[in-house]
C-alpha cells in the first residue's frame, strides 16, 4: 500500500511539473516576443551576436531566467 502512494504521488508530481514547466516556455516565449519587438534594431545590430530573433533572443531570455531560479534556490521566502 505504502509503495503504491508513493508512485501516486510521484505521477501527481510529474504531471504538476510537466504543466509548469509547458507554462513558463510559454511565457518565457511571450517575454521574448515582447523584448523583440522593443529591441529589434539593436538586436539586429551584429555588434550584438547572440540577440537575433533567429539567433538567440529565446536563449538569452531563457538562460536568464534559469539563472534566476539557481540563484533563488535555498532563498527563504515566497518563490
């Protein structure tokens, strides 16, 4: 019974991280787009590599906030 908890719960969790995980790329998409838009002419720039919408505008925002969340591990507090 014991063993059997636990996979139930361990399945609950994996389908809460799964949609969590499916909602943040959406919003790390949406804040992509949204900096895009605003920045365009200066992530077009190639002295900015690494900031094209083709080449990278997705990866910075997201590497960004991956590095929030390490940063905030451990951190007492509401997350």
């Amino acid at each position: 019974m014991l063993e059997d908890e636990q996979n139930r719960i361990n399945a609950e969790a994996t389908a809460d991280h799964t949609l969590t995980y499916g909602k943040r790329r959406t919003e790390l998409q949406s804040l992509a787009d949204l900096w895009y838009q605003e920045n365009k002419n200066w992530a077009e720039d190639p002295a900015h590599e690494g900031y094209s919408k083709s080449h990278g505008t997705y990866k910075q925002i997201e590497e960004a906030a991956n590095d929030g969340n390490k940063k905030a591990e451990g951190v007492a507090g509401i997350q």
